[in-house]
C-alpha cells in the first residue's frame, strides 16, 4: 500500500489550516482509512491541543530526526479513532531543525503503512512551508472569503506553480452564506474565479468549530455539524469519491424571518 | 454617507482583488506599467501615427494566465496621391 501525502496550506495564518487538518483526518479514519497527521509548524504547535493530544506527547517531529527515538515512538494513536496517529512538531526548536529532505524521507517511511499522511503548514512561504510542501502528492490551500486570505492564497498557488507542485485544489473555509446572499460576502464564484484553481470544498462558519477544539474533539466527528459534513465530504474527494457540493444557501435566521414577514421571500 | 447609498462591499472585495492579484502575479506595479506604456507609444509612434488619447493597454488575467492587452488605433491618413 502506497500512502497520498496531502499538505494543507494557506499563505496566510489563521484561516482554519489545522482545523482542516484535524477533521479531514478524523472524517478519512471514520472511513476506515489509516491516517498519520504531521505538525509542520515547528516552534508553534497546534495540531496536538485542536486534535485533543497534547497530553500524549512524548517524542516529536525533531526528535525522530534527529534519531532520538524511532519513526513509530513519536507517532501518537488518537484517543477515539484507531487507525488515526499524529506526530506533534518539537516546541522548543526553530524550524531549521527541519529540512525538505527529511520531509521527504519522513513520509516515504510511513508511506508503506498508512493510506494518508496530512501535513499541517505553517502559515508564510518561509522554510516551515517549503519543508511542508516538499513531500506533497497533492496541496490543498485553506482560504477565506475575505481579501487578504485570497490574496495570499494567489500567491502560494504561484510558488507552487513555480515549484512545478501540479494543481493545487482550494477549501474556501468560514463562508457565511447570510452575507453571500447580502453581497457583503465575496462568493464560492468569485474566490474561484480570482484564484483560477480546481476547488474541492466549502465549508460554512459554524460555531460548532471553536467548540469542537475547545474540546479536542474534530466536528467532523460530529453529525449535524454543517462544517462538519462540509469536511466530511472533502474528505470523500480526497478519496476519489464524487460528492455534490452542498446547498449553502441560508435557510433560516432572524433576517430570514423578517424577510418572509415583509414579503420579500 | 447613508446606508442606503453604500456599495455592497462584495462588489469592491472583488474589483480590488483582481487588480491587486494582477500586479502581484506579474511582479509589476501601476507605476511601472504606465511606464511600459509610454515606451511603447513611443516606438510605436516612430513608424506610424497613432493617437495617444484612444490607446488602451490593460494586463487582463485569464483563469491563471495574464496578458498585457493594448487597442491601439491608428490616426487616419490622407493618401499620399503621385503628381
């Protein structure tokens, strides 16, 4: 078996990359896929407390590179899910503990095990996202709708053109489609059309999200989560499945109601 | 400004970012395109008669490809008649 190494990025920070990471994760293993998620970020980890792990944490990404214990000892097993395991990025090291070769090396290890390897970028195109993108089979760019993440995002997808990285596929993270519909959103449409990318998912802003990692526990895990089914479905493209986009329309809400009162709807 | 009066900032989101991400994917700024398009005139007009106030030269940006696209028209010319 020969594992898909998957790199999530976005250029800019905070636009959900290892919210992404963590329940595309969680949504491969439910489908019975063995799942080894790496933290790129070294110096600021964070995939280990969104996942729920921080407390398992003996070994890291350092350490297994620099030979202080083996690939398998820093490679800690979900609390939920059996076949899921991350390996945290080292806290206290600089990112050039880290090069792209032992990315590479790092992941063809792990290759014959497991059927997904998903590597958490640092946000920036310094050498934390060089060493990230190296061993890719495929990148997904996480952005917003919102300027500066899309700007951002165009200029990964250039690095990544120049790197000759093939085609990158968005995830438009955080829509809110009350806004979209008021104009005051920019659109699935309108990213797609700015950026020129193929596009493998939307996931609507959902409150569900922040509770889910105060909790440590991915909402894709989570049922009637919209973010979450948006992550679940992403997860079966990832997988070669077609799966229609959902309607993000807005069905309900204040302004909705008022809407339908006044007779606009 | 009222309320009612205000752009929907959708709209302005988008107009900006496609300018904004022409510039950065060809590493040039405003200034060095207006730059460029007075050079051109310039050679241009050294061969033929052209006039400056029609000339329309725009980077315009096709899924991922960029191109520099300039309307030149020429100025109409009495022919040059023997005898």
């Amino acid at each position: 078996m020969t594992a898909k190494v998957i790199t999530v990025t976005s250029g800019k920070g905070g636009v959900g990359k290892t919210t992404a990471v963590a329940n595309l994760a969680t949504a491969l293993a439910m489908d019975g896929k063995r799942v080894v998620c790496i933290d790129g970020d070294i110096g600021l980890r964070n995939l280990d407390v969104v996942m729920g792990l921080e407390n398992r944490i003996v070994y890291d990404l350092v350490d297994v590179i620099e030979g202080r214990c083996k690939l398998k000892q820093a490679m800690i097993r979900d609390k939920h899910l059996q076949d899921m395991y991350l390996i945290p990025a080292a806290q206290t090291r600089d990112k050039n503990a880290v090069s792209p070769s032992d990315m590479i090396r790092i992941c063809n290890d792990l290759r014959a095990e497991t059927d997904f390897v998903i590597i958490d970028s640092p946000a920036g195109i310094e050498r934390g996202f060089r060493n990230s993108i190296a061993a890719a089979d495929q990148v997904l760019i996480v952005t917003n709708p919102e300027v500066s993440a899309v700007r951002d995002a165009d200029r990964v997808v250039g690095i990544l053109e120049a790197e000759e990285k093939g085609n990158p596929s968005l995830i438009i993270n955080r829509l809110n489609p009350t806004l979209v519909k008021n104009n005051d959103m920019l659109s699935a449409e309108d990213v797609l059309d700015l950026l020129g990318i193929r596009l493998i998912g939307i996931v609507p802003e959902d409150e569900n999200v922040i509770i889910g990692s105060n909790r440590g526990t991915p909402i894709a895990a989570d049922g009637k989560s919209r973010a979450g089914q948006a992550f679940r479905n992403i997860a079966k493209r990832l997988q070669g499945v077609d799966v229609p986009f959902m309607d993000l329309t807005p069905q309900s809400g204040l302004w909705n109601a008022i809407q339908r009162f006044a007779g606009r709807k | 400004m009222g309320f009612f009066s205000r752009k929907r900032s959708a709209s302005s989101a988008k107009e900006r970012l496609q300018l904004v991400l022409v510039h950065d994917r060809t590493d040039l700024t405003p200034g060095q395109l207006d730059e460029l398009k007075d050079d051109l005139l310039k050679a241009i007009s050294k061969y033929i008669e052209i006039d400056p106030e029609a000339v329309r030269i725009e980077l315009e940006k096709d899924g991922r490809e960029q191109r520099l696209v300039a309307d030149i028209p020429l100025k109409n010319m009495p022919r040059h008649r023997a005898g």
